[in-house]
C-alpha cells in the first residue's frame, strides 16, 4: 500500500511524497492524459511530413501558440519541440524494431528527417546508441 505523505495542488497537476515511490514526475489528471493523447495523435499524423512547428501544432490542438507551449511544458517538462523530436525518435525506435523499416534511412524518411546524419545523431543521443545497432539487435542486419 502507497502512503500519501504530502500533496501539494498544482492546476492540472497533483505533486506528492509518497513511501517508496520516486517522486519526480507529477501525477497527471485524466483530463491531461486525453489532451496528451490528442497531442500524441497529431504528432503521429503528421510525423512524416516534417513541418511539425508550434503554430502547426497549436492551430491543430485549437488553442494559441503560447498557450501550447506552456501546456506541453506544464504536463511533460519538455518544450513542444523537445517533446515532439522525442515522439518521432520513439516512432523511429518502434519501426526499426519491428521490421518495418529496414534501413536507418528509411526510417529517418519515416519519420521526417531529411539528413540520415543528423537522425542517427539525435537518436544516438536520446537512446544511448545508434540506430543500426537497434536493426542488428533484432536480426534485420
């Protein structure tokens, strides 16, 4: 049983200390998670396409510019930017584990990226090694 010690209210978001539990990701509200779905969703139908900027974003989400960015950055701790270089590096992960693509450039194509050295280099940093190795790790070279 998890033992709530403090709890301090954010809108949106509930911070606390629990026994046993790391505490440095906030708690988020099923409102959030729903309006994190919905964000997730218009990154995946436009991840191919590459023009995934704040405006493009926000004017999908139907609220401002800054009201995105203070959103993305209240409920991840990422800017949109951040968030949606991450989101895309997932995707990248996901098709080269399953066979999907089976070159590093089809997946950086798959995923917007025009230069293959600059994916390898941001997927490098946000895994911990390169794509190639995910591809030989599956089979697939």
């Amino acid at each position: 049983m998890v033992t709530l010690k403090i709890c301090l209210w954010r809108p949106g978001i509930i911070y606390g200390i629990f026994m046993g539990l790391n505490t440095q990701n906030p708690v988020a509200m099923p409102s959030e998670n729903k309006w994190l779905a919905r964000l997730r969703q218009a990154i995946r139908e436009n991840i191919a396409g590459g023009g995934l900027d704040n405006t493009a974003l926000a004017a999908h989400m139907g609220v401002s510019e800054r009201h995105l960015i203070r959103r993305v950055k209240q409920l991840t701790s990422l800017s949109p930017k951040q968030y949606v270089r991450q989101q895309r590096l997932q995707r990248a992960r996901q098709l080269l584990k399953e066979g999907a693509c089976r070159t590093v450039k089809a997946a950086a194509g798959a995923v917007g990226y025009t230069s293959v050295s600059y994916f390898i280099s941001q997927f490098e940093q946000e895994f911990g090694r390169r794509p190639l190795e995910v591809l030989r790790e599956v089979g697939w070279r």
